[in-house]
C-alpha cells in the first residue's frame, strides 16, 4: 500500500462536500485540541482573504420593515430549509455572515470556523483590516460565486496590491475559478485551498439519496429536502466525476453524471420531478468549464498550495441499482480520503501539498498542525513551510497475537448526525490496520457522556457486518446506548491506548433535541 504521505503514487479524488456548516450543524464535531503557539511573524505579509465551504455561510432574509431572519446557520433555522429552494422568481435571501459557532437551543455551541479565525488573529490579523471573510449563498454556481468574490476583493481594497487567499471545500472551487476568470486576480500571491473536492465527491449522491437521516424531519421530510436541495446549482457541480468513481458506468448512470433530468426522473425517488430539477442542459456545461478550469494551470505568478485530508473512512465509488423499482446507490468505502474528498479528487499534480492523517473534512482547520503550516506558509511561502512543519505520522495499534502494526486510521460513525431524547443510539468504531490481523480488543475503550452527565464506559463488541466488504483491512465495532432524558449533547470518545506512547483519541459530538 502507499504510504498517504509519500504523493508518488497515482493522485486520487474525492469531493468534498464541505460540509462543514452540515455536519456542524447536524453530525459531529472531534473536540479541537489546544491551540499551539503562533509560528509566524508579529504581523502578516499581506492581506488574507478568507473563502468558507458549503453551508459555512449564514443566510437571511429580509422582512418588510428591514429586519433580518436567518434562515441557514442556527438550529431554528432548519425548520424553514425547503424555503431555500431557488425557484424562477425572485429570491431575497442574502449571505449575513460565516457561521463561526452553532449554538444548539442554548444549551451549548459547536465551533465551525471560530477557532482558525482565532489562530490567525493570534498572528497578527485583523478582521476589515488585512483579514477579510467571503461569505456567500452557497446554493449558488461556482460562477456566480468567483464574480461576486471579484466584487469583493474589489469592494475592499484587498486587490490593490498582493493578497492571499485561504479556502475550504467549495471555497477552492469558488477561489480557483475566480483565479482563473478575473483579470483582477493577478495579484493573488498565495491561494491555499484545505479539503477541496476538485472532481466532486460521491458524497454528493449519498446526500440526495438518504438526506440526513433524523434531521429530516424537521426539514420537511426527505422528500422535501429532495425537492430544495436539487434546486442548487452548486449540488450538481459537486457531483463526482473522477476516474472509478462510478461503477461500470451503464447508460443510466452516464445520463446522470452528464446531468440528464430524464435519468433522476428514472431514479424514482419521492421528492424528484421534471418541474422542480435546474436546467441541466447549463448545469452540464458548468460542469465541463469547471473540470477545464480545475486541469488547468493557474497564472504563473500564483502559488497553489493543497492542504488534504487522508486516513479517513471516506466514500470512495457507486454502483446504481434498482431494488423494487428504486433506484439506489451501493457506495464503497477507502481510506484514502477525509471522510468526504477522496484523495483522487482532493490532490492536484505538481502542487506543494500538505497532509494529515488526523482530521476529517470539517475539522481540517481546526487541526493544529495544519494551522501551524497554514501560518508558516502566510509568512514563509509554502515551500518553506513545508520543510519546518512536519507531518504529524501515523500511530500503531497492538493485534490480537502482540505484535504492534501502524494504525493507518479510525473514524467513530454514530448513525444519525442528530437524536431525539429517549430514543437508543448506536456507535460505530472502524479501524484500518496496515494488516489484517484482528487488534486488541482490550486497547479500545469507549465513554459516552449524556446530556448533564460525566463520561461513562460503555462496550465495544465486534461487528464485521458494519464493515465495507470491500475492504479487507477494515475492522468495526459498536456499542449501543440510550439518548436520555435532558436535551443538550452526546459525547462518543474512543480511545485506542496500546499502554506506550500517547494514546489515539477521537471524540465525536452529537445534539440531542428534546421530542
């Protein structure tokens, strides 16, 4: 197997639906470790310009007398997401700002954004000064988004003179066409993109498919979340579209991929229909202009820096099949991605890049190691960031027969991103071992800590059924609880402690909503 830190081998993709807002919002979030001391200098370079993922901004609409109601970015909010359908006529809804923490219900808050911008505030930035922060209706086109990032670094001032940029998931997409397009971004410097899906990510079709879980309910069911989010330009263009990402590639789902409204219609899904789909004659083209612009090379005057995310439980490729006259997607798992982008659509050829083993796609600015190359490079310039921030290397794990094997990675999946109180919950614990040989049992433990209560062990059984059966190396184990009485949140942590070294921890945060 290639070692995911060594990029010789063939480059891989995935997408990345961001996710970030999402799974800030509705799933869980590893707990941030503390920050380290700032490497850079006492004051930035030059200005940044900072371009958040998918959901990662607020939106708002405006009332009659000028008030202002967020409709994406709080946990009211998500009763009202079928009203972000874009339909022909007019829409007032407007991006109000980047979502830097959640607060759920007010019992306690989920940090999206906030900690990286604390981290570069720590290195001198300053926000509306040499710090400035894009937030935009992610709904929309990639296009849309470049012109109006244009119009933003114009607005501000930032183009006058050199600037860099910084973006996350959808950002690097929105940042790189911007790039390409505006004969104002000749004065980009640095454009450093964490977790973008440049080829799209399957991802994108497990979304449209399941929704999100539990929290569909409280979205108008999965057959109007369905009908809003495939009103979304930016959902098409996050489709995956890279080598095997898709199967044997029928008819079918070559019509889908080439975004055909007779091939969703075929689909049979409740919530799909001819009315309510884009013209996906545009979306098709979009798409085509956007892969161009992604192979193409940027100006020479500007730097493309990756930062990826690998070692995660990532969907990796889907097979289209029809079960009672639905269609479905089998989706396959690999470890070579962050849990939303595979590496094959995340790494771009010949590009300075920076890995971690150690971080999702949400939480890929929140690593400390990646906030520690992002500032050395803003000071330094990537290549010499790459020389004095090491990758952090993966840990070992001890087997069932005593011998210590490296753990290439662990991911904890609870089966709903939100619960409901009383109800039972279930967690999932997937290892990917450099070997097959069965680990330890007793060098995993698990605690769960409800709503209002301290942590408290819970155990771990082994479930080779919640294994991928595509992948031989992964080994799974599950426990079950109940949810409790008290709204708040769920705490899952794991820790794998082979009794040397420093233990792998990974915890997972999930919000509990009173029935």
């Amino acid at each position: 197997m290639t070692n995911p830190m060594s990029f010789s081998g063939k480059m891989m993709r995935t997408v990345v639906f961001p996710f970030v807002a999402l799974l800030a919002l509705l799933s869980s979030i590893v707990a941030h470790a503390q920050q380290t001391a700032d490497t850079g200098p006492a004051g930035p370079q030059r200005p940044l310009v900072f371009v958040p993922g998918l959901l990662g901004s607020q939106l708002c609409r405006t009332g009659p007398d000028g008030e202002k109601t967020v409709v994406w970015g709080t946990v009211g909010a998500i009763g009202v997401f079928p009203s972000l359908a874009l339909t022909e006529g007019a829409d007032d809804v407007e991006p109000c700002g980047l979502i830097r923490e959640v607060s759920f219900l007010g019992l306690y808050t989920q940090d999206v954004y906030g900690p990286f911008i604390e981290r570069l505030e720590q290195a001198g930035y300053r926000e509306g000064e040499t710090l400035f922060i894009f937030d935009y209706d992610w709904r929309l086109s990639v296009f849309e988004n470049a012109k109006r990032l244009g119009d933003f670094v114009e607005a501000s001032g930032v183009g006058d003179g050199e600037f860099d940029i910084i973006a996350h998931s959808l950002g690097g997409l929105i940042s790189r066409t911007y790039a390409h397009n505006d004969a104002n971004a000749k004065n980009i410097k640095q454009l450093i993109s964490a977790g973008t899906p440049w080829r799209g990510s399957v991802k994108a079709l497990d979304l449209a498919e399941h929704g999100w879980g539990t929290a569909n309910l409280f979205m108008g069911g999965l057959e109007g979340f369905r009908r809003t989010i495939l009103t979304f330009p930016s959902m098409f263009e996050l489709m995956p579209d890279y080598e095997g990402c898709c199967g044997e590639t029928p008819s079918l789902v070559s019509r889908l991929l080439a975004n055909r409204a007779e091939a969703w219609i075929a689909l049979n899904w409740e919530g799909v229909n001819a009315e309510t789909l884009p013209d996906l004659a545009d979306v098709s083209d979009r798409q085509k202009e956007l892969r161009r612009i992604v192979d193409e090379p940027l100006p020479a005057d500007i730097q493309s820096v990756l930062v990826i995310g690998l070692d995660q439980r990532t969907p990796q490729q889907f097979l289209l099949e029809f079960i009672d006259g639905r269609g479905h997607f089998d989706i396959q798992t690999s470890w070579q991605g962050d849990g939303t982008v595979l590496r094959d659509s995340a790494v771009l050829e010949k590009r300075v890049t920076y890995p971690t083993s150690f971080s999702t796609h949400d939480e890929i600015l929140s690593d400390t190691s990646v906030q520690d190359f992002l500032i050395a490079a803003l000071a330094n310039g990537a290549k010499s960031a790459i020389e004095t921030v090491p990758v952090r290397q993966r840990t070992s794990i001890l087997t069932s027969i005593g011998d210590m094997v490296e753990l290439v990675g662990v991911a904890v999946v609870i089966d709903q991103p939100v619960y409901q109180t009383g109800r039972t919950a279930t967690a999932i614990v997937h290892l990917r071992l450099a070997n097959q040989v069965p680990a330890d049992r007793n060098v995993l433990q698990m605690t769960v800590a409800l709503p209002g209560e301290g942590p408290k062990p819970v155990t771990l059984v082994s479930d080779p059924q919640a294994s991928d059966p595509s992948n031989p190396f992964e080994q799974s184990f599950s426990a079950s609880f109940a949810t409790g009485q008290q709204a708040g949140e769920v705490a899952v942590t794991v820790t794998i402690d082979n009794g040397v070294g420093e233990p792998r921890i990974a915890t997972t945060v999930v919000p509990v909503l009173a029935q």
